[in-house]
C-alpha cells in the first residue's frame, strides 16, 4: 500500500517557517551584542589615550586641545562615528605629579541593524586617568 505526502506527517517546510524568523531575530541580536561590545572597547581605549595626551600637556587648555585632538582620531581610526562628535571633559588639577581625568561621552548610530526593532543610536560613555609627570608636566 503505497501512502500519500499528507499521510506522512512531512512538516519540514512548516518548521522552517517557524523557526527562520527566530533564528534571524537571534542572529541579529548577536550582530548588536558585537557591535556595541566593540565600540564599547573602542571608546574606553580613547579615554585611556586622551588621558595620556593630556597628561604631556603643560597646560590645562593645552591638556584638552590634545585630548580632544587625539581621541577623534582615535575614534575615527577605529571607525566609529559619534553624532555632533564626541564628548571630551578633562578636568583635575594641572600640577606636576597631580591626576588628569578624561571623560568621553559617545552617541554611536545602529541605523545599519536597527531594522531589528532596536534603538537606533546607543551613549557610550568611558573614563581614563593619567598622572602628569612630576618633572615636566603641569601648569607652574
């Protein structure tokens, strides 16, 4: 006796109409997870290097100038983009053997997967402090 397709049960297709949104809904997800874990990493090794900058500065102004400068670049090596630029605050006192902090505040856009329902720009944000060098640096 020879049995029809129906008869069989075969819901391959049927399966896989089910599952492929949910396994592209995953992989998705894990495309975001990556990116933003990138530019996470990409943003905290600006502000270590900014801080850096700023600490071989002799001045205050100069220490932002510098970091301002070099975490751009920085960023922009890295490939990513900050909406309106990146945030650079650098603050503490600019006397030699003193602590320089830099503080980066990064709106990175996700336009290119955010077709996933997510929101399409995420802040980033990242510190880093640098000690001015006792001989050279600082404001006298």
């Amino acid at each position: 006796m020879r049995r029809g397709r129906g008869d069989r049960g075969d819901s391959g297709p049927l399966e896989l109409v089910i599952l492929m949104p949910a396994l592209l809904m995953l992989f998705g997800l894990v495309i975001v997870f990556g990116r933003t874990t990138a530019a996470d990493t990409d943003v905290e090794h600006a502000a270590r290097v900014g801080a850096r900058a700023a600490a071989s500065a002799q001045t205050a102004s100069g220490g932002q100038a510098l970091a301002d400068q070099v975490v751009t670049e920085s960023l922009r090596d890295a490939g990513l983009s900050c909406a309106g630029g990146p945030s650079v605050a650098v603050r503490g006192p600019w006397t030699p053997g003193g602590q320089v902090t830099v503080s980066i505040a990064c709106t990175a856009s996700l336009a290119d997967v955010s077709d996933l329902g997510l929101p399409g720009a995420r802040t980033m944000t990242a510190t880093a402090t640098a000690v001015i060098d006792r001989v050279r640096g600082g404001e006298p």
